[in-house]
C-alpha cells in the first residue's frame, strides 16, 4: 500500500514538473530561476531548478503529444525506467498557424509556376535578350525560394527539462552526481583585433558555471602564442579564486565580470543578501586591479624583455628575446623576431595553470582581516584550466581555427578526455550559468534519441548592438527561423560558437545505431585515419565513447605525458591521416564549422537547436560596417567553396534527410543569386540613357504577377515572424541587409571563387575585428566609424543608378503633356516604384558610408531629394517632352494593347 502511495506520488510530481517545464524560461538567479544559485550552506538544491512556465507560448506552441503531458497514467506510460520521465519537451506550431502556413506556400508555389507559364507564352521578342536575362533570374529566385522555403514546413521547438536532469543525475557535486564530464575550447589568436578583455572574461565565466566543479575542464587556444595570453591566464587563475566563490556565494548572473559589473540593478536571490553589498564592493575593487594589471601585460612584458636583453647582450649577439616572470625565455612568439622565434615559428606550448580539483568539496575559509570575504560555507574549488599553443612552422598551413581546434581535441584527450565537447569564440561568455546542464538534457534522453545527437546548437546572441540594430547583427531571422525548423528535419547546422558535441562524432564515427564505436575506432586506426598516433590516444577514444564518463586526468603531468602531449601539438602529427577531412574540423574552408556539422549529418548524425532564456551565451558584434560586411564576405564565400568541395550536398549519402539537403544546398549556393539581384539593381541604367522601359508586355499583367507573388512571400515572412518569435524590426533588418549583401559582398565572394577555381589557390579571409570602443564616451562610436575599401563600391554605384533613375522619372512626369495627372506621368512614376524601394533597402548602407553624419538621418534625407530635384531639374531643362500621341501609343504597347514598345522623341 505504501509502495503504491510513493508511486502516486512520484507520477503525479512528475507530471507537475513536466507540465510546468513548459518553454523554459531560466531567471538570473536561484528560487525557480534556473540561472543558477545555492542556498545559505553553499550547496545547489534541484527542488529550486524548477523552470517557469511559458504555456509553451500557448497562442503558437503546442506540446507533441498532448497525452504526454495530460494525466499521471499518461505520463507513467510515456516515461522509461519506471516513470523516469523524459529530459526534454518537444513542441509543434499549432494546426491554426500551420495549415495556413503551408496552404499559402502551396499557393505561391502554384502562382510562380503560372506566372513562369505565362511569361514564356508571352515572349518579348522586342527585348529578347533582356527577357531572356530576365527570366533566367526569375527561375533562379524561384528555385531559391523553394530550397530556402520547404525545410520549414514543419518547425520543432525542443525545450531541455533542468529539474528531470537534476532529478535523474544529481545536481550538486559529489558521489551522487552522474552528469558526464564536458571539455570547453576557446580560441583566440590575436589580442589586438580580439581585445584581451573579452579573452579573460570568457574564462571566468566558465569556470564559475554551475556545473560540478571536478566534472569539466577549460582549454584556451593562443594560436598567436603570446606571452600576454599566457600571463593574462596567469592572472585568471589567481583572480578566480575570488570570483568563482563570490558567484557560488551570491548566485551571480551573468558570471562574466565585466558583463556583471555593468548592470544597473538586479533582483538579489541569493543566501546571504546581508553581505551582498560588502562582498560586491570588495570582489569590484579586486576586478578593477586585476583590469589594470590586464591592461599594463603588454608594456610589463616588453620593460621586462628589454631590461633583461640589455644585460644579455652584454654577452650575447643581441638575442632581443621576449622573458617570463621567472626569467626563462618564453618559448612561443617574441615581440623582436628572431630565426627561431618568428611570428608563427614555434614549438608546441602546453601548460596546465590550473589542476583538476579533488572530488570532494572544499569549503572556503571564514571572514578575517586578511579574507573580509566569508566564503565558510561556499565550495572554493576551480575547475581544470588548460593553455595551449600548438606548433607553428612557416612552411606549414596551419589550417586556422579549425587546426587549432583539431589540436585542442587531440590535447584534452590525453589530459581530461571528457565525452562531450563544448567551443566557444574568445569573445563569447556564459551568460546564464546553467548553459552546460541544458545540452545535457538532449545528449543523454535515451527516449529522444540522445545516442544519435552529435551536437546541440544555441543560438548567438550579442551585446552592445545599437537599439535599432542597424546592420542586423542579431541576425534573428536566421538563427530563430531558419535554425528553428530544422529541429523538424535533421537539426540545425553547426554554427561556429556556442555548440556542444559529442566526442565521438567530432572523431568521424557514425551513429551507434550504424556500427559499434570499439569496431569503427579499430578499423579508422588501422587505415591511419587518426594519424602518427600513440597507444595512449587511441585507446583514449574508446574511453570517451562512454556518455557516462567523468573527467578522469592523470595526477601529474609526468615526462610520458608531457612527451604525447609535444607529439599532438606538432605540425608533423596530421601527415599521412584524415584530420581535416573525416576526422576532427574540417580543412581548407572559411566556414569549417557549416562544413563539419554537414559531415556528421551526411553520416546519419542528428543535431538540436536549443535556446534558453536568459540566453546561454553572448558575444560581441562588430558593429562596425566594414567589419560586419568582412564578416558577410567570409560566410558566403566559405559557402561556395562549401558547394564545390568534397562537402557539396548534392553527394551526400542517403543518410542525409532529403529536406536537410535542401537546406544545405542553399546554404552553399545562395551568393550565386548576386548575379540577377545586382543586374536587377542596375537595370535602370537603361533608362537613364534610352527608352527602353520594358522587359515584359502586355505590362499591366506583368505588374499585377509581380505584385502577387511578391505579396504571398511577405505574408508567408509575417507566418514566420509569428512562429518565430522574432520582431518585425528584425525582420526588416533581414530584408535590408540581405540587399546590402547581395549589391557587394556576394559578388565579390563569386569573384574570389572564381579566382579560386581558375588559379587552384585558396581563398584569404581577413580576421574579423571586434568592437574596441565599449570604454568611450560613446557606446556606439564603432557604428560611425568608415573604413573604405572596394567592397563598398559597388554598392554605392547601386545607389547612385537608383537616386538617378528616382529622378530622372520625376523629370519625365513633369514634362509629360497633359501635366502630373497625365497617363504619360502615371507611367514614369510607375516606373520608379522599384527604384525606391531598392533605396529603402539599402538605407542602412547608406546611413553607414555617411561616418558621423550618419548620426543625423535627416541629413541624408535632405541630400537625396537634393539630388533627385536636381537630376529631375536638368532632364526638364535639357532633353525634349515628348509628343501626347507617342506617349500614348508606348502606353498603349505596355498594357498589353496596340502599339511599338518603345518610345520615340519627338522631331520638333
């Protein structure tokens, strides 16, 4: 009877919990906020995990299987390991929005193919050539729209259970907690374009997640191998002794210093709210000393190297070498070049600065006047933090990030070894702590598939963009539509940042499903897939097969240790294997992270996209518009290259869900659509020097074809904005910054890519520069910055043509016999509809090439009607009207009637 009573109980908890999980929605702080907190002794409770219910956005999201989450016996039938239930919930878009959804894609699919139908029987034997260029570009964005368009037909939010995860793995660290064991990657390379800053804040948030402590480890990537990177991780390592606990102590969000410390107010949620403003006040004076050390690294060095130098030299030949602290040459790049120590010629640099942490908690020390900060109740321990610089050698391709990262996962193999993997960009830091624990939950649902996941996408999120996000820098169409709805088919592609993996996918092994992990790794090793390996990585590989596994490094870093790890490091090591290719990141692309998620999916992998609020992780944008188009620049011109490498998604096997092809074959082939948007663009060229206004007749159809199919892609776009959750600023923003892109950042990719094919030599894509101005006056100084390249030229060239054509219309209606009611007017400014709509689109572009006038759009304004009254004025003054009959007949001609096509001036 009493077994029976604790059932119930444990059905009807589960329920309560499942039914409340809802979308989730995670606070910055403790007590239901699944941001992370602990109680007054210091340890995490999952009982105050619970996330808040959203109703699923009940007017949109409705759960999958409504018996799921309907009734006790329900949710005992659903669940597994006796009412287990289930670590994550799926919702659908109700039927209301869907249907319609898909009906009126089914219409403009429909509309396009008739109006495709009536143009070809409708020939415009006049213009053949320009009809013909026409059409072709009609197909292309057809053909676009439906590779873009059909992998949304079923959009799937998946929503992580925090308080199931903690009930089903423990929460707090310990014996009892089973969560596995996570490896994070950061990378930088350069600390100037990518502020030190950024770096050290990135760290800190890491190693105060919420997440047991002994259960992770933190790997940094100087692939520029710097001594200021090394000592900045130095200072890390002693400032989060301080940091990590005052976060645990104070359940802190989010745990990135700088980030924290800028927020104006925040709802205290906490143990002990009466020494919050005493610790804070201390921990902020500590950071503050710690920025200016930060900040003095680079001069520190180069005094210290040039104290030591100049006695040096008094013995040697005037080796200007770069020294540590402790008086030893550093062995990675020197400020002076030397033969040995050029910029990227070094050897391989692995340094542990923080040991893994011991498996039972270690409480702080009480108040005391060396210590005002009671940390008596507060576990103190730090996770494992790593430094790594691989070895660079000039005559070598280092293969970028992807190298760098393929070292890294070679490196944690040996010392931590963890089953899943989690990367982030240096400039990106955990914004809200439990970001590790949300992944967990679809990595390890047997229910859903957890096996067969090989990554968990989050979206990117960023900070500092300007309220109006000129240069649609949050890119939330993409990342909330797009991404969204391929959690209905294979799962999003992987997306550079943010994303945690599992181990043994990024070694190139198929789902479990296919073969057995032991047989793939024997049968890779055998071919040398893995490259000039020792035993002890090999084997190594099986280990993390196991999604179970804790982090279990080696006590020291013993000569055998440290000898396989100089071996992982070296440049030699990838000879002769499938690094790059099969196994690890994928080689010679800009976007090797698209290229690696495609060849996890083309072995049958699965993928989710997971988005939490408060977001998981956020970054820095370059608001910058050069910056930001250099950014637009390497994303489509690695996706050509995408298309005509190995990674083509038209070769995939049929393990590829038919619909995930679609999608990436749009992904890789989208730049190609320059070619008919910028001729479009230019188009009006022609009538600024002729007559020619026509490229299909009769013209009246032709406009009322355009204005359908063009209005069905906007109302299907506000089904999206609806399901979406995005604004319809973002969505407007998509829209404007896609021209920009297609004006003069994707010709310019199909240029460099044409180059490529033809010469056989690489693509170069310039570092993105972060944002350098957040310590100014104005927090938004970067967007009036103008640095001009060629890249902005043919933009503004579609600009002009357009401003021209604008007023060159305005000049012919009003020289038009019969006046500005005329149909001869009617018809010009008919015309320049389209003019003025390209206009609106590139308005931001505008705003940016304008520098700091772009601060006052009223300026812009006035100068455009400048021009245009003044090209109107000299098209009145210079040029003959034309004769009523004449007009009338090219009018007659246009709206299907009798008539010559074009226009002819009068004699007189």
């Amino acid at each position: 009877m009493a077994s029976g009573t604790a059932n119930s109980t444990m059905a009807a908890a589960a329920v309560t919990r499942r039914t409340n999980a809802g979308l989730l929605h995670v606070e910055a702080a403790t007590n239901g906020d699944g941001g992370g907190g602990e109680g007054e002794s210091g340890r995490w409770t999952p009982a105050a995990k619970r996330p808040v219910n959203e109703g699923g956005k009940g007017d949109v999201w409705v759960a999958v299987d409504e018996a799921d989450v309907s009734g006790g016996a329900a949710a005992a039938a659903g669940c597994e390991d006796g009412g287990r239930p289930p670590l994550f919930r799926t919702y659908k878009v109700k039927g209301s929005i869907l249907h319609p959804y898909r009906f009126l894609i089914l219409v403009r699919l429909i509309a396009i193919v008739a109006f495709f139908a009536w143009r070809i029987r409708h020939k415009n034997r006049d213009g053949a050539w320009l009809w013909t260029f026409s059409m072709a570009g009609d197909v292309w964005f057809g053909f676009s729209w439906v590779l873009n368009q059909l992998p949304k037909l079923n959009p799937i939010k998946r929503v992580p259970d925090l308080a199931a995860l903690a009930d089903q793995h423990g929460y707090s660290s310990g014996e009892d907690n089973k969560l596995p064991g996570i490896d994070v990657f950061v990378t930088t390379v350069d600390p100037v374009d990518e502020p030190i800053l950024y770096t050290v804040n990135s760290i800190l948030s890491i190693l105060a997640a919420d997440y047991p402590v002994d259960k992770y480890a933190c790997y940094l990537s100087d692939d520029g191998g710097t001594l200021v990177h090394y000592e900045a991780m130095v200072e890390v390592a002693k400032f989060a002794a301080l940091w990590v606990p005052f976060c645990r102590k104070h359940s802190v969000e989010p745990r990135a210093p700088e980030n924290y410390f800028a927020l104006k107010m925040q709802t205290y949620k906490g143990g002990v709210p009466g020494e919050l403003m005493r610790d804070h006040r201390r921990v902020r004076r500590e950071y503050e000393e710690f920025k200016v050390r930060i900040d003095s690294l680079s001069t520190t060095i180069r005094q210290r190297s040039d104290a030591y130098n100049s006695v040096k030299n008094v013995k040697d030949a005037h080796e200007n070498a770069t020294w540590m602290a402790d008086g030893t040459h550093w062995p990675g790049t020197w400020f002076e070049p030397a033969d040995n120590h050029r910029k990227g010629h070094h050897d391989g640099i692995v340094q542990v600065l923080l040991n893994h942490p011991s498996y039972e908690a270690r409480l702080g020390s009480p108040a005391s006047v060396d210590n005002p900060l009671d940390f008596s109740s507060v576990d103190v321990r730090l996770p494992m933090l790593v430094y790594i610089s691989r070895e660079k050698r000039p005559w070598y391709n280092h293969q970028k990030k992807a190298g760098a990262m393929n070292v890294m996962l070679r490196v944690s193999a040996r010392l931590s070894n963890a089953p899943f993997v989690i990367n982030f960009d240096c400039d990106h830091y955990i914004n809200n702590s439990q970001a590790f624990r949300a992944p967990m939950c679809f990595m390890l649902d047997s229910r859903g598939g957890g096996d067969g996941t090989a990554f968990v996408q989050f979206p990117q999120r960023f900070d500092d963009v300007d309220p109006t996000d000129r240069y649609a820098n949050h890119n939330r169409v993409f990342f909330d539509g797009t991404m969204l709805s391929l959690n209905g088919v294979q799962g999003p592609s992987y997306l550079g940042t943010g994303t945690m993996f599992r181990r043994t996918a990024l070694y190139g092994l198929e789902p479990p499903q296919c073969l057995a992990a032991a047989s793939q790794i024997k049968a890779m090793n055998k071919a040398n897939k893995f490259g000039s390996t020792t035993s002890s990585f090999v084997s190594s590989m099986l280990d993390s097969a196991n999604q179970e596994r804790s982090i279990t490094p080696p006590g020291t870093v013993d000569e055998s240790v440290a000898g396989d790890l100089a071996a992982l490091t070296t440049c030699a090591y990838e000879y002769g294997s499938s690094w790059g290719r099969d196994v690890g990141w994928v080689y010679n692309i800009a976007t090797e992270d698209v290229a690696t998620g495609f060849r996890m999916h083309r072995q049958g992998w699965r993928s989710v996209y997971c988005s939490m609020e408060p977001a998981a992780f956020r970054g820095t944008a370059p608001i910058n518009l050069t910056e930001r188009l250099y950014q637009i620049l390497r994303w489509s011109g690695g996706s050509l290259e995408m298309f005509f490498s190995h990674s083509n998604a038209l070769l995939a096997s049929r393990r590829l869900h038919p619909l995930q092809r679609l999608a990436y074959l749009n992904m890789s082939i989208y730049p190609i659509v320059t070619v008919f948007i910028l001729a479009y663009n230019l188009f009006p060229v022609m009538w600024l020097i002729s007559e020619q206004y026509y490229i299909q007749q009769p013209f009246g159809t032709y406009i009322i074809y355009l204005i359908g199919v063009i209005a069905m892609i906007h109302v299907i776009g506000m089904f999206e904005v609806w399901w979406s959750g995005i604004t319809l600023l973002d969505w407007c923003r998509n829209e404007q910054f896609y021209m920009i892109g297609a004006t003069g950042v994707y010709p310019t990719a199909v240029l460099y890519m044409l180059l490529k094919l033809v010469t056989g030599k690489g693509i170069y894509f310039r570092l993105t520069s972060k944002q350098t101005a957040s310590s100014s006056r104005d927090k938004f100084a970067d967007l009036y910055t103008v640095r001009w390249v060629p890249l902005l030229i043919p933009t503004i060239v579609v600009i002009a043509v357009n401003v021209g054509a604008v007023g060159l219309a305005l000049g012919k209606a009003a020289a038009a016999t019969g006046g500005l009611l005329s149909q001869q007017a009617w018809f010009a400014v008919l015309g320049m509809v389209f003019n003025v709509w390209i206009l609106v689109l590139l308005y931001p572009f505008a705003l940016g090439v304008m520098g700091q006038w772009g601060k006052r759009p009223s300026v812009l304004f006035v100068a455009l009607a400048m021009v245009v009254a003044g090209v109107a004025v000299m098209y009145v003054a210079f040029l003959s009207p034309y004769d009523q009959a004449e007009w009338s007949a090219g009018v007659a001609a246009a709206l299907g009637e009798a008539g010559p096509l074009t226009k002819q001036p009068s004699a007189s």
